[in-house]
C-alpha cells in the first residue's frame, strides 16, 4: 500500500510536467511502474500507454475546446506514426525472444527493454535540455516540408511509443515547431492528440494482456495523473518553461543513467 501511495503521487508529477510542457513527465512512467510499484516492464510499457493516453485525451480534448490544437497536423503527422506504433505493439514486440543472446552474453528480455528505455530516457533529457536553452523562436515565414521527411519524423515517434511506452511528446514538440512553425501552446495541445491516438493504438496492440491488469493499481495511477495534468494546466503561465524544461531535463537524464547502470552493472 506505501509503494502504491507514493506511485500515486509521482503520477501526479508525471502529469503535472505534461500539462506545462507537453512532454517529459510520460517517460518517467514506465520507471515509476517498474520500480516504485513492481510491474512487469513489458506489462509496464502497456499501462503507460493506457495511463497516459487518457490523461492525453483530457488535455488533448481542452485544447480542441479552447482551439489551441491544429487539427490538420495530427492527421498529418500523426497517422504514420499511429501505424507504426499499431505494427510495433502486434508484430514486433512478439518477435522478440524472452531470452535475447548477443555473443557471449544473454540477456533477458526485460532487461533488454529498460535498458533500451534508459537511452530513450537520456536522449529525451539531452534534447530537452538543449532545446530550453537554446530557446525556440517560431519564424515569421514558413517553407514546406518535404513528405518523406514527415513520414519518418512520424514514424520514428511511433517506433518509440511502441516499444517503450513513452508517449513521444519530447519527440513531437520539437518537431511541430521546428518544422511547422507552430507556436509552444499550439505545439503542446496538437502533442496531446497525438500522444491520445498513438497511446489508443499501442494498448489497442496488445489487447490480449487485458487480462493481466491490475486494474486498481493501473486506476489509482491513472486518476493521479490526470489530477495532474489540470494542477499542470493552471500553472502552465505562472513558471519559466525555460527553467521548469532544464531542471526536469537534468532529472530524467539522472533517473536514464541510473536506470543504465541498474541494469547493466548492478544486475
């Protein structure tokens, strides 16, 4: 009951982060799950996108309402990236073997996929990082982005929501304003709806788990970040995006080494 508690309020963190920037507080799902309330990390990957699809929903459905989303992007980038994370979550994650042999070494699949996400984790933390102080200016004049280009930017979002259960909002933010020049607030809510959709095709993937939910512990997670993320939404204007995506950015890099050096040395 105490690990349940305090997962309950890191959910209200993770959604907290989601609200004011869009990104960040999912990939502290799955470590969170894992560690802190003992799931399976494959299981684990499956309840982050149940989790934070429906916290997504929620802010996604704001943005629609105060028509800060732009629409015409998530069909645009969204729908490779939906395709991608559906084949990921019922195809490939399949295939991949219990027990993954590479030379000498055996490596267990669980162990393989946190090991995967600790990378994912300190390349989110470095682009975050980067990207706050660097600082994001949208320009004035817009030029087309070619298709293929958006296709793969599309389908590489996918390959890690599926394989991780990480949402991609530190993915797809940069991408929005970087190549479609949309603003931050505009950015943040278009994130949403994607993260929604992607989030509703991975855990649509792997429907036969259903079975194996805990569906209490999977509940009270879940309600924890969506209290979060409206805690998120009213402070959005009231804290330095610059300050709050660095600090967050040096966490989730500290939290990615740990987890690397958990798995790889300390196993």
């Amino acid at each position: 009951m105490g690990m349940l508690i305090i997962g309950c309020i890191l959910a209200i963190i993770v959604g907290v982060t989601l609200g004011m920037i869009g990104s960040g507080g999912t990939i502290l799902t799955v470590p969170i799950l894992v560690y802190i309330m003992g799931v399976d990390p494959v299981l684990a990957t499956t309840y982050s996108l149940f989790a934070i699809g429906i916290t997504s929903f929620i802010g996604g459905t704001r943005g629609i309402i105060k028509k800060e989303a732009d629409i015409k992007k998530v069909f645009s980038f969204g729908l490779p990236s939906l395709i991608v994370v559906f084949l990921t979550r019922s195809f490939i994650l399949p295939l991949v073997p219990e027990v993954i042999h590479i030379g000498p070494y055996a490596i267990q699949q669980n162990v393989a996929l946190m090991i995967v996400f600790s990378f994912v984790m300190l390349a989110s933390s470095i682009s975050m990082i980067r990207t706050a102080q660097k600082g994001i200016e949208t320009p004035k004049v817009a030029h087309v982005v070619p298709l293929e280009i958006i296709i793969l930017q599309g389908a590489f979002v996918g390959l890690i929501t599926g394989l991780v259960g990480a949402g991609g909002g530190f993915l797809i933010i940069p991408a929005l304003v970087n190549f479609y020049f949309l603003p931050m607030r505009k950015a943040v809510a278009t994130s949403l709806i994607i993260i929604t959709i992607n989030s509703f095709f991975g855990v649509l993937g792997d429907i036969e788990k259903f079975a194996e939910f805990d569906w209490k512990l999977l509940g009270f997670y879940t309600a924890g970040t969506v209290l979060g993320i409206f805690i998120g939404f009213a402070f959005a204007d009231k804290v330095s995006n610059k300050s709050l995506k660095i600090s967050f950015g040096y966490m989730i890099l500290l939290i990615g080494a740990y987890i690397l050096v958990r798995e790889t040395l300390l196993a």
